[in-house]
C-alpha cells in the first residue's frame, strides 16, 4: 500500500490541475493515455507543442485515477474504510 501511495505522490508532485480533462469525453482522455504509453519519447517530441503536452498530460491524469482506484482496492481488501470495528449508532441515537 505504501508503494501505491508513493507512486500517487510523485505523480501528484507533477501539478497537474485536477480538474484539466473536465470538458474532455473519457474515451478522448483514454485514447491519448494509449497513444502516449506506446509512443517512444523521441517521437513524442516530434509532434507540436499542444500534442506534445497533451499526451504525457493525458497518461498522468489517467495513472493518477489508477493509483486511486487500486489504493481504494487494498483499503476496502483490508477491511479499512468497510466499518469493520466501529460502533454503529443505534436508529434511536
């Protein structure tokens, strides 16, 4: 878990606002992640500027939900988060 959260951090560390895909459709953002895994660096550096921040942008954006969905995994796993050992109130209280 603790390597999880690492990674989350240093991807977090980048700055990217959270918010930068918001008007963008999910399959958009889905398909520039795609094509920034597979494209080798030299070649993302061939492409225009907006293209070429776009990509990397893309793939740390989608990492970032990632790391999140696999932290909440192992959080819920562990029985953290599930209510496992709180009190309940009662419908009276």
């Amino acid at each position: 878990m603790l390597t999880e959260i690492d990674k989350l951090l240093a991807v977090r560390a980048i700055g990217l606002q959270r918010d930068l895909f918001i008007d963008v459709a999910p399959k958009v953002v889905a398909g520039w992640r795609a094509r920034a895994a597979v494209e080798s660096p030299s070649h993302l550096r061939t492409h225009p500027v907006p293209l070429r921040v776009t990509l990397p942008a893309a793939l740390l954006h989608e990492r970032v939900r990632e790391i999140t969905d696999t932290l909440v995994e192992l959080l819920i796993s562990t029985g953290t988060g599930s209510g496992h050992g709180r009190r309940r109130r009662s419908p009276s209280s």
